[in-house]
C-alpha cells in the first residue's frame, strides 16, 4: 500500500463559520507557498472555480509551484445562482452550466496532470416535505454527473456524500445511495470521494463504508479528518474517534488501496501550515501503532470476535 498525502489549498485561506473569522484570505500565490511549507506533503487539492479566477495565471502558477494536484475540486454548490440546485436546478440552464463546471474541471485536471475530479454536489436535496420531486431531481442529478462524465474518460469523477449542509436533506447522502448512483451510470471511470467526518455524520463505520466502495471498485478519494458524529467540525484526524482512525488504515492495507490521502481540517486555532503537519503526522503515527500491535494480530482478533480482548489489545498498544 501506498497513501500518498495532500493538502486541500482552501484550508491555507479565510476560514470562518457564521460568527467567526479565525483564519484571513490569501491570495493563490500565498497559500501555495504555505503549501509547500507543510511537512509531509506530496501534493494539493485545488478548487475550482474559485481558485482560477484567472484560469490560464491559475495553471501555471500551480505548474510552476512543483507542487502534484492530488485531485481538482469542483464547486457547483457555492454561487448565488445555485441557492436552489445546481445538477437538480428547476431551471435546464442552470443545469447545464454545472455540468458545464464539471466538463471544465476535467480538462483542468489533465491539464494539471491529475486523473482526479471530486465533487460534492451539496445544494443539491431539499429542506421541507413536499418542496422537490424526488425522483425528478434524482434522475436529473444522474444525467448531468454522467453527461460530464462522459466528456473524457482519462479523468476520473469522485463523488462527494453528506448528509446535510447546505441542504437539510442532501440528495447523495451516504455511501450506499452514492454507490447506487455509480452502479446506475455504469461509468467505471465515476466513483466515490469517502469523506471520513461526513462518514461519522452518516452514521456509519468509516472502515466499513470504505470497504463496501472498495469491493465495488468505486474508492477513488479520500479525505481524513474527524468530528464528534454530530457535525461536521474538520477536526484532526483521530482526535475523536482514534479506533476509527486506526480501523480505516488497518482495512486500507488489507485492500492494498494505492491512493490519495487528502486533509480537510480546519484551523481555528494556530497556524494552517502546523495544522496540516499535524494531520499527516497522526495518520503516520497511527500506522506506526498498527505495526507495534501487530496486523496479524489485529487480523486475528477480527477473527476471534470477541471484543474485550480486541479493546484490551488495542489499549496496551497506546503504553
């Protein structure tokens, strides 16, 4: 197995939530800077559109950084034009310009020299009973996901699920209905971007949802981060929920998954750059605890099924 460690590039600038600023804007040329200053790094997640305000200035810019794109975000949930859907918009024009966005954001991406855009297509569900109909907006999102999808196949479509926000009640949801999808478009080149944070939120097993992706050939993207299952607080990875953490790279190994790690982690306290050292360093570390444990061993105990040893085993491990 070999994971290879990203930064997302948006987390080098503003972040806030609705009372607080507690990280300022950067310019592109700033954040790459503090990029490359993150330890452990190998590559970046970049957005588009909002990082290529100047798309020809934004690409060699990024080329001349040195820096690998591990994948091209694109955002079609974040204008104004989208408050009510972007792929299940009423209007078939705004429709079109996010499967327009998506078509763009490949081309990007081979241009960057990825073969990865993810997607989270979060304006797109509905809020209230009796607001959307259900099975139009389902098919509408299947037919501009594949219709993008089907502009080139050398770069792959990552789908991006989550339960709510900014929707009450996301569309693609969890693993289950994004892998659904898939298997609807029948595209093997469209799969799913495991958000680990939007995962817990989902009620679900990371390591367990990872798995079912995997099986279908479809886990092409992950971001780490961690939350308390409520909310999706982009915290450091592990610092919740440290036997998920631990779960996921156990399984990952066992799938002998070769792929980006990509960080979605908040700053809200300190330095983004310390921030993203951090993150790659409890992921490493945690993978350094599974070789003390032993994988064997821990294979073992998953076999056996009896939990109290496994807990006991697990905790020994940490002294």
């Amino acid at each position: 197995m070999k994971l290879r460690h990203s930064v997302m590039i948006g987390f080098m600038g503003r972040q806030a939530d609705r009372f607080h600023e507690y990280q300022p804007a950067q310019d592109l040329a700033t954040r790459l800077e503090m990029v490359k200053r993150v330890k452990g790094m190998e590559g970046m997640e970049i957005v588009y559109p909002s990082d290529f305000a100047e798309v020809k200035e934004t690409v060699a810019r990024v080329k001349d950084s040195g820096i690998a794109v591990s994948a091209l975000n694109v955002n079609i949930k974040g204008q104004k034009k989208w408050q009510a859907g972007s792929l299940t918009a009423a209007d078939p024009k705004l429709r079109a310009e996010a499967v327009a966005d998506l078509k763009t954001g490949l081309d990007l991406a081979a241009e960057l020299g990825t073969d990865m855009v993810t997607c989270c297509p979060l304006i797109d569900g509905h809020n209230y009973s009796f607001q959307a109909d259900y099975t139009q907006q389902w098919g509408w999102l299947r037919e501009g996901f594949a219709e993008a999808a089907k502009h080139r196949s050398d770069v792959r479509l990552s789908l991006e699920y989550k339960p709510n926000e900014s929707r009450n009640f996301c569309l693609l949801r969890d693993m289950g209905r994004t892998l659904y999808l898939c298997e609807q478009m029948g595209l093997p080149h469209v799969g799913v971007t495991m958000d680990v944070g939007h995962a817990l939120c989902a009620g679900e097993t990371p390591a367990e949802a990872m798995c079912l992706a995997a099986q279908a050939g479809r886990l092409f993207y992950v971001h780490f981060n961690d939350n308390g299952r409520e909310w999706d607080w982009d915290m450091l990875p592990g610092s919740v929920n440290l036997w998920d953490l631990l779960e996921m790279l156990f399984y990952l190994e066992r799938l002998d998954w070769d792929g980006w790690l990509s960080y979605d982690v908040m700053t809200r306290d300190g330095d983004p750059v310390a921030q993203m050292e951090a993150a790659i360093e409890i992921v490493k570390t945690a993978e350094a605890l599974l070789g003390k444990i032993g994988r064997d061993r821990l294979a073992g105990l998953v076999r056996e099924g009896i939990p109290a040893r496994a807990m006991a085993t697990l905790m020994k491990g940490l002294v």
